[in-house]
C-alpha cells in the first residue's frame, strides 16, 4: 500500500512521507489509531477509483463477450443438420429449376454442408476455450 | 483484454462467418423451394 501510495503521489505531484514513514502509519489508519490527512485520503480515494474503473471495464468487456456468445450459440443451435441440408438439395432438384441449374444447387448445397462443418469445428474449439477458463477460474 | 478473450474472440467472428455462410445457402434453397409453392400466374381461373 505504501508504493501504491508513493506512485499515486508521484502521478499527482503530491508530498508524502517517506517510504518507512509510510510503512509506520499505514496500519495506525488501518487500526482507526490515527486519521489520515486529506492528502492521503485523496490518494486513497485515487488509488481505489483506477482500481475500479479497471475492474468496471474488464466486466464490461466479459459482459460483452458473453452476450455475443449466447447471441451466436443460439444461431448456430437454429441452423438445420446436414439431413435437412440434403433434403432441401432433393426437394430443389426433384425439378428442373429456371434460377439455378442442378450442379449450382449440389454445389450451395455441398458448400453449406461444408460450412456447417467449419460451425461444428469452430464451436468444438470455443468449448475448449471456455473449459480452459472454468478449469482456470477452480484453481487457487 | 487478455491473450485468451482474443482467442475466443477470433473464434466466435469465425464462427459467426461459418454460420452466415449456412444461412445464406439454407435461404437460397429454401427461396427456390418457396418458388413451387408460390401461386403461379399461368394456373387456371
């Protein structure tokens, strides 16, 4: 607490105690021993509000990143299944079609398939990502 | 920002590419299936 004090009075162009100074009063205050002077409370008040503010925007990015999880989990939870994909195929080439030829319609079709796949691959690493997190987040 | 939110990140703009690229071809198909349930002109009155 006493760096943190000295590089916030350092920022500030502040006069504090010295460094052994510091160490010697800090836990007086704690103890409610002795008040601080305003110019130390300020600093306090310094020190714990960049705390914060860091911390509100780390939540705020962490917010945002498990919104935009949830938003595209449930996308890609309503896409059909490859079955669905080669039924729609079927349906479209059970007759001659004036917007697309047969292999334009095989090639959509094998290219959604192909894509869901990379849906599928992409996902599997997420969930990897995500567990590597909760496993990190059970640590000490 | 961490390394690992970048990660995850970076998967989740991929994937949210794979998944329009899905999208995309599903409503082709299913537009050209929609055309044959469309009531057409030349039918008879």
């Amino acid at each position: 607490m006493a760096r943190e004090l000295r590089n916030a009075a350092k920022g500030s162009g502040e006069d504090v105690a010295a460094h052994h100074g510091l160490v010697k009063m800090i836990p007086q205050w704690e103890r409610g021993n002795r008040a601080p002077r305003e110019r130390y409370r300020l600093l306090y008040l310094k020190i714990f509000k960049d705390a914060l503010g860091d911390m509100s925007h780390s939540m705020g990015l962490a917010t945002d990143l498990a919104i935009r999880l949830a938003e595209v989990r449930s996308r890609a939870g309503s896409l059909p299944g490859s079955g669905e994909i080669r039924a729609l195929e079927a349906s479209a080439l059970a007759q001659p079609r004036k917007a697309m030829t047969p292999a334009q319609i095989r090639a959509l079709a094998a290219e959604a398939i192909t894509q869901l796949h990379k849906v599928a691959d992409r996902i599997a690493e997420l969930s990897a990502l995500l567990a590597d997190d909760a496993a990190g987040e059970g640590k000490p | 920002m961490t390394a690992r939110d970048d990660q995850i990140r970076r998967v989740l703009a991929e994937l949210d590419a794979h998944i329009a690229e899905v999208e995309a071809s599903v409503t082709v198909l299913k537009a050209l299936l929609a055309d044959d349930e469309a009531p057409g002109d030349e039918g008879p009155e």
